[in-house]
C-alpha cells in the first residue's frame, strides 16, 4: 500500500555510495526500483550484501509530494532467505 518504493541488493562499498546518495550499482537479478510489488530470486557468490528498501531522492522512486499528501505512507511486508 501506498508509493513505490526501491529495492536494491548491493554490495558493502556500493551501500556507502548510496548512502552518501551517489551514483551506485545494485545487483539486478535481487533488485527491483521503483515497485509497488516484487518477487526475487537469484543465486550469487557467497559474501556479504545489502539489501535496501528505500523511498528517498536517492533512489528511482520518488517521496511523495505534498506534506500532508494522501498516498505518503507505505506498507511494506518482506522476507528474506540465504541458503
């Protein structure tokens, strides 16, 4: 429910990068901006990742607008599997 949001998978010094809100590389096949909706799954290198679910300038989707805009709140239910 509510706006889009972004889901990224990335590395450790990717996740710096955006955090600092610059230019980043996420890992497509676990990754889904701009999404009201998403079901992933990939099998990659064994390591260490970071997985975002953001709403900020930082990412495609976008805040919403107004400060007391109707759609400024989303719902978001995940889980997450390792093998």
């Amino acid at each position: 429910e509510g706006p889009n949001i972004d889901l990224y998978t990335m590395t450790e010094v990717n996740y710096q990068k955006y955090e600092d809100c610059d230019s980043f590389v996420y890992l497509a096949d676990l990754s889904d901006p701009n999404t009201d909706a998403t079901s992933l799954e990939a099998t990659i290198d064994a390591g260490t990742y970071v997985t975002v679910i953001d709403n900020t300038d930082c990412g495609d989707a976008q805040p919403p607008g107004g400060l007391f805009d109707e759609n400024d709140r989303a719902r978001v239910d995940y889980r997450i599997t390792a093998q």
